[in-house]
C-alpha cells in the first residue's frame, strides 16, 4: 500500500481512518495556528465541529481497458453518500461525489486542492475525503511511490495520469485549512473469483501503521498487510465497508469510530472466516488525543457556499446515484477479445515460464502444455509437496505445484493452489495467468477473465523483455 508515507510537518489532534483493501483514516495538520496545541493538548480535538465538507469518488470503470473493474467501488462511494447525507448530517451540497468518468485525476485534484474543499473548508471544520478505487502495488513506478487509479490513468504511465498519494497528502496538508480531516481509502487490487463464493477478494496494499506517524491520527485497515479484503455479493458491497456503515449507523448520534471499529472488526473476521475459510482481520493503529471523532456530530456553525464557488463547480454525480449499479457488465467474458478460442498451441521453455508468461509477440495462447511441469507429474507432486512441508509460504513452488495439477486435469486442486499462492504473491502476472485458465476449465468465463484483466494490469511492472501481449487467447 503505501510505503513510507511520512509528513514533514508537525500533524496535530487530526481525525484519522483508512478503509483498505484497505480503507485507511488519517489526520494531517494543516496551517500555523494548529501548530500551536502541543502532543497531549486535547484543546484542539475538543472544540465543536463548526462545519463539515466531503469528496467521496467511486471507480468500478476506468477508461484504459488494462485496468480491471472493480465490482462494488462505485456502490461503496454511493452508499459513504448516502450515510453522510442521510444519517451524519452532512447537508447535501457540502458534499461531492464523482463516481467512474467524473473521477478524472484532473477532477479529484481539483475538487480537493483548488476548486471546493481548498476554498470552503475552515479552521474547525472537519473534512471526509474518501476514494474507492484500485491502489497500485509499489513495483509499478520507477521510485516505488504508491498511486490511486482515476478513471483515466495509464497503468503504463502512473507518474503522470496517476492520483499519487503523497500530492494527496501534501494537498490535505497545506490547501486544506482545517486541523480536522478524515481520509477513507478503499485501494485495492481486484482478485479472482472463486467459484460458488459470494464474492472476491482484494489483496491489501497499504500499512496502516506506516501512516500512523503523528498525535491525532487514527489509521484503520479492512484487512492486515497479508491478508485479502472481500466484497460480497449478497449485499452487493465490500465487507468491511457495510459493516463499518452498519456499525455507525446502528450508534444512532453518538457513536464513535472507534466504538463502530470493534463491532466492524467482529463481524468481518466472522463472516470471512464462516464464507470464505479464510482470515480478514481489521486494523486500527491510533496515536488520537481528545474527544473521540464521531461523525455524526453537529456542525455548530453550518455555512452557505458563496455563489461564486457554486458557478466554477462543474457538475458531480449526485443526480445519478441511484443509477449506480455493480459493475460487472454482460459480455464481460469475452471483453476485449482477451478469451476468444482458438486451435492454436503456443509452447514456451520451462525456464521462460518460470520467470514470466510473454515471449514479446502479439499474441499468447493459453492451454495445457503451457503451464507444463518437466517430469512425471506424480514425482513432482511428491517432490513439491516436501518442499511445502518446509516452505508453507513459498508462492512459487505452489504455483509450480499448481501447474502440475493441471497437467492432471485436477481443476480444484489446481485452483487451491493458485488462490494460495496469489495471496502470498498478490501482484504475480502468472499466478493470475494460471487462475484464468483454471477458472475456464472450471467453467467460470467470468472470473477467467478477471484474472487476465488483473495480469494485464500488472504488466507495467513487468521486465521490458517480459511484457505480456494485448491479446491473450485460449487454446484448449
């Protein structure tokens, strides 16, 4: 997620969370008056909330075609709106939404840094700023910096179409003038879908106690840095975000975060774990002084936007919420021509498999004899499976192991591995590779081609010699 994130400037008595695939809270200082109350004076934290302003920006659709979707990110920023509107008491034109399209890198940063929050946002005021959208893994830039996906980034190019965390940051910090800011995050990468479950996982990508660096800041994370946040079908959202919502809606006007952290906490760990067989556990890293952050509180002193600000606004998306729909659209199994069958066999080395799955062409071709292991399959089964006893945590040789499976037509077997491995190694193009082609033979076109989707996303951070084609077919 985001490594090595660290302010320069002294923060104070700020409102802090994050939500990742995390979602992250945090709080930044923003101007010389607050740098007066010292670590330890909760006179700052204490005073009333005088009004409060949010920019909430949802992406299920980006406009490069290499990026996945993402199913309910749209949904989950419709559904933050709703509960600031409806049950925060945030008036509705103290808020902004920019759901896909309107999600621009231009927009965000102008609603934030220049046109809305920079100029109506006060000393006293608290400020939500929450994105959902992909977060991209460290390994994509040149200097390991972390980015959030607006609608019309390059994967190829995040240094200059992407939303960097730090400008984000440095923009809350020094445009923003209020002592009081809330940040929820919800940056993830999407995952497989596994068939028969209600939904899919996102690999987390963000430390939230890395973010935690200063007095008023509370950093909250839906998962721990090596484990999966999931979304869920059944209600049609991410976990950790409906339950968060549940929790502080269910505190009525006095609930706080923290408080609707440990119920939040509660009911994911057990939902994933009865749903999934699996492990999410929430993270709150907090160094908060004063009264607690709730959200619901009043503002005492509620302002009208001058006219002025509302004619240089250009429209957001609050007229088409209810138009906001999951985004897993029809035809998405044969998107792009990245699943079109063919006869065709494409054979790479063994060795060149190992490393990555592009050999430069134009086209790959997905089938049996391209995952092969060399050897008999039940002497590597038995050699592989001695070095898990050894190694549980090695991605590579359940992917290898994996491999062999398929070779044995064993599909579940095949898949427990690669789901294994992709969580050990979330941004692998060729554990997402194998997971297509398993998914395909498990008839599942759908989540096969997510998991293209998510390693032709990946591909910026390939070798230059190990790129991926545009085209990715199936051959048996």
């Amino acid at each position: 997620m985001i490594d090595g994130v660290r302010q320069t400037k002294h923060w104070q008595l700020l409102p802090a969370f994050v939500l990742i695939s995390g979602l992250f809270f945090f709080g930044l200082s923003s101007n010389a008056a607050a740098a007066e109350v010292g670590k330890g004076d909760h006179r700052a934290a204490d005073k009333p909330i005088q009004d409060k302003w949010a920019l909430i920006v949802g992406i299920s659709n980006f406009k490069n075609g290499k990026i996945p979707r993402l199913s309910y990110a749209a949904k989950d920023a419709a559904d933050f709106y709703h509960f600031l509107v409806n049950d925060a008491g945030f008036r509705p034109d103290h808020v902004r939404i920019l759901l896909d399209d309107k999600a621009s890198q231009r927009r965000v940063m102008s609603e934030l840094g220049s046109k809305f929050l920079a100029r109506v946002a006060k000393q006293g005021d608290l400020v939500v700023l929450f994105f959902s959208t992909h977060g991209s893994p460290a390994q994509m830039d040149l200097r390991g910096d972390n980015y959030l996906v607006a609608y019309d980034s390059d994967p190829e190019d995040l240094f200059a179409s992407g939303i960097e965390m730090q400008r984000v940051l440095d923009a809350t910090n020094k445009r923003v003038l209020t002592d009081r800011v809330l940040l929820i995050l919800d940056a993830c990468h999407s995952g497989a879908l596994k068939p028969g479950t209600k939904g899919m996982k996102r690999a987390a990508n963000f430390d939230a106690e890395a973010l935690a660096q200063g007095s008023g800041q509370m950093v909250i994370c839906s998962s721990s840095t090596d484990e999966q946040s999931f979304e869920s079908r059944r209600y049609k959202n991410g976990v950790f975000t409906k339950h968060l919502i549940d929790s502080m809606r269910d505190g009525g006007n006095s609930k706080d975060l923290s408080k609707a952290f440990v119920e939040t906490k509660e009911k994911v760990s057990a939902e994933v774990l009865e749903d999934r067989q699996m492990h999410q556990t929430p993270v709150l890293n907090s160094q908060w002084d004063g009264r607690a952050l709730v959200l619901a509180a009043a503002a005492v002193s509620p302002r009208e936007i001058s006219s002025i600000v509302k004619e240089e606004l250009e429209p957001d998306s609050s007229e088409m919420i209810k138009k906001v729909l999951p985004s897993v659209p029809s035809g998405a199994e044969n998107r792009s021509g990245l699943l079109e069958k063919t006869s065709k066999v494409s054979v790479l080395s063994a060795e060149a498999k190992d490393d990555i799955v592009g050999d430069g062409s134009d086209k790959l071709v997905l089938n049996s004899e391209y995952f092969r292991e060399d050897g008999d399959p039940k002497q590597l089964l038995r050699a592989y499976n001695a070095t898990i006893r050894e190694n549980p945590r090695d991605a590579q040789i359940f992917y290898k192991r994996a491999c062999v499976y398929i070779q044995l037509k064993q599909w579940v077997a095949a898949h427990n591995d690669l789901a294994h491995a992709q969580r050990v190694d979330p941004n692998s193009a060729k554990i997402y590779l194998a997971l297509s082609y398993v998914f395909r033979r498990m008839g599942d076109p759908v989540s096969a081609s997510r998991s293209i989707e998510q390693a032709l996303f990946l591909n910026p951070s390939l070798p230059a010699d190990k790129k991926l084609p545009t085209v990715i077919e199936f051959g048996d």
